[in-house]
C-alpha cells in the first residue's frame, strides 16, 4: 500500500556566520533537493531572528521556511542531509494540515 503525499513545512536555522550568498545557495539547494524527488516548494527566507537560549553558542541565527509536498521517505533523506549540513544549527520537519479554503501557488 502507497502512502499518500502530505504537504510539510521544514524550518531551517543558520549559522549567523554564513553571508548573504551561502544563504542564497542553501536556499537554492533544499529547493533542488526537494524538487529533484518529485515535490513542489515554497521559500521564504525570513532573516536573521534572535534566538530564545543560545545554539551552539550562538544566540542569533538566519530563519529559512520551506513548504513542500512528500511523504515518509522524503521526510527521511532530507534529514539525513540536514544532519551532515554544519552550516545548519537546529531544524524542523511538520506535517501541515491543508485547509481546503487555501490556494498555494508553488513556484
């Protein structure tokens, strides 16, 4: 039995060290990394937010927002990775309940 695709939203937290060109080629990768497997991404980079306790020693950090559609297995390889990724301080994977109202425009 084939598991039926959800929509999730993943939450990336940078380095404060990487520069405004890194930012830009980690956005570009997790996008190609979903979209390579099949899925339809959204991004939002949402800048450097300061952080409630300190992350490995840092207390601001860079915020990313990806929204995708996948499943369990996609789920798996991309925090396999997120895990190898020095660059990325903390990360979450959610499964998003859609709203039938709601029109998302994949890009």
């Amino acid at each position: 039995m084939k598991k039926e695709l959800g929509m999730y939203e993943l939450v990336l937290l940078l380095k404060l060290t990487s520069t405004e060109q890194d930012i830009t080629e980690k956005m570009e990768y997790y996008k190609n990394f979903l979209t390579e497997r099949g899925s339809q991404v959204m991004v939002k980079n949402f800048g450097k937010k300061p952080l409630a306790y300190p992350i490995k020693g840092f207390d601001t950090a860079i915020s990313l927002q990806l929204i995708f559609v996948g499943n369990g297995n996609l789920i798996q390889q991309t925090n396999t990775v997120i895990q190898r990724d020095q660059a990325i301080l903390r990360s979450i994977i959610t499964n998003i309940k859609p709203d039938p109202n709601l029109q998302l425009n994949f890009a």
